[in-house]
C-alpha cells in the first residue's frame, strides 16, 4: 500500500488530542466534530484538508488524552500520520480507525507545508516528491496493515458480526 498526498505540518512538540478535539466537540454530530478539528488552533484547518492529504508532525504527535481524533482526521480524508515520535495511545488509535501512522524521526526537516509526500507503511519509507528527500521509520507489521486496510479495527470487528454498527453521525463517546 502506498500513500501520496499533500502534508500538512504541525512541525511543534507535544501537539495533543485536546488541541484537535476540544471537549465542547464531543456534544455534537460526527460530521460536526470532523469540520471542526484543530478549530481552536488552526482555524479552518478541516475546510482546506483534501482526500489522501497526509499530517506531518512533531515530537511526541498526539499526546493527551485518548480524544478520537484519529477517527475524525480519516473522516477529513486524511490517510496518514506521520510524526517524529507519536505518542503512543494516538498511535494505537490511528490504526484502530483505519489511519496509517508512523514515528519517523527527522520527518518534519523532509518537507514544507503543501509538498506531496509518498509514504509507504510496509516499508516504513517516507518521501518527499518535490524534493526526492527520503526518510525512514518504523514499518508497520502485516496485521496492522491488514486493520487498516480493513477500514480500521472496529470495521473489521463490524465486519466479523462482532460488533454493532454505529450510526454514522453519532457523536464519538455516545451510545445509542
């Protein structure tokens, strides 16, 4: 699988799920929370985000709490996270939605806001396609491949009969 798309950098350290997701945005509809992530921090960041564009990020990318921005960055259209570390937990998540992402350190010094970069998880290679500037990072495993391929864990789960589907517009944290 490789991924091509426009980056968007958010090149700061520390850059947390709370920043994406402010709380207020948990009492809305999904659609809602997606149009409005980074609101606080990147006005009308969400309207200028295309299909297949990939997020560039600093150091530790994601801290915070366990918000589900993850989810609302593939509802954007985003394909990727690609940050210098990730925290963790927002790693997990990223998958889990059915995003690719990786820590790739010196990733934020390959590109400027709006280059195309070429990404492919199996090999954990990053490039920059204006540049020819390539990095690596961790490669992801084939069963995380194969969740994201999927759609994520709980399309999978859905999939398998061992969930329940979701009405799409249902704020995240909400059960009906």
């Amino acid at each position: 699988m490789t991924i091509e798309g426009r980056s968007w950098v958010f090149a700061e350290a520390n850059v947390n799920t709370d920043l994406m997701m402010p709380a207020a945005l948990f009492r809305v509809p999904r659609h809602e929370q997606a149009a409005r992530l980074f609101e606080g921090y990147r006005p009308g960041w969400a309207a200028q985000v295309r299909p297949g564009d990939v997020v560039i990020g600093g150091r530790n990318f994601g801290t915070g709490s366990s918000r589900p921005a993850a989810g609302l960055f593939v509802d954007l259209g985003v394909r990727a996270v690609v940050a210098e570390s990730l925290n963790g937990l927002f790693m997990r998540n990223c998958i889990n939605a059915g995003l690719a992402a990786m820590a790739c350190p010196g990733v934020v010094e390959l590109v400027v806001e709006g280059d195309v970069v070429s990404y492919e998880p199996g090999t954990g290679t990053i490039v920059n396609t204006r540049t020819s500037a390539s990095s690596t990072g961790a490669a992801l495993p084939a069963e995380l491949l194969a969740i994201i391929a999927d759609g994520g864990l709980f399309e999978r789960l859905r999939r398998a009969g061992l969930l329940r589907a979701r009405p799409r517009d249902t704020p995240v944290g909400v059960t009906r």
